[in-house]
C-alpha cells in the first residue's frame, strides 16, 4: 500500500492523497502524452500481446500475486479514501 502511494506522489508530482481515481485516469491514460502508471501504456500484455498492459501487469514482481480478494471502489474515491480502508483491512 505505501509503495502504491509513493509511485502515485512520484508519477504526480504531488500529494495524490487527495486524487480521485477520476483525476488519476486522466493524468494517467487520456491526456496528451499519457504514460500510464508506471509506464503500462508501453508495455505488452501478457494475455493478448498487444501494446498497454493492465496496472496489475506494470507493477514489480515482488508487488504481484494471485488475487484472493476482491476490493470494490468506485472512480469518485480518493486515493486517501481507498488506501484508509486497506488499511484497515
């Protein structure tokens, strides 16, 4: 959860805390020269071998795993919102 939060601060520029997942998807894929967090844009998929990856697919290895639990969020959610209640979980 704090690696998530520094790669946030870093790809910002700024404090992400208060970011929604609305603003990450326009810093990140939609604007003019997006890269996509952590670079996915430029990376190949695993699944179909095309161009831009899944965030999942971009993170370090030591960062992936299978999924045992599904967290449910919505797109108006703050970053702060989001990581409060992992963290809490």
């Amino acid at each position: 959860k704090e690696h998530f939060e520094k790669e946030l601060m870093k790809e910002l520029g700024c404090d992400a805390s208060k970011k929604t997942f609305l603003d990450l998807k326009h810093w990140c894929w939609v604007r003019p020269h997006a890269r996509g967090f952590l670079r996915s844009q430029f990376k190949i998929c695993p699944r179909d071998g095309r161009l831009g990856c899944a965030v999942v697919d971009a993170l370090p290895e030591e960062h992936r795993a299978r999924a045992t639990v599904f967290v449910s969020w919505t797109w108006s959610y703050t970053v702060a919102e989001v990581l409060s209640a992992l963290r809490a979980w």
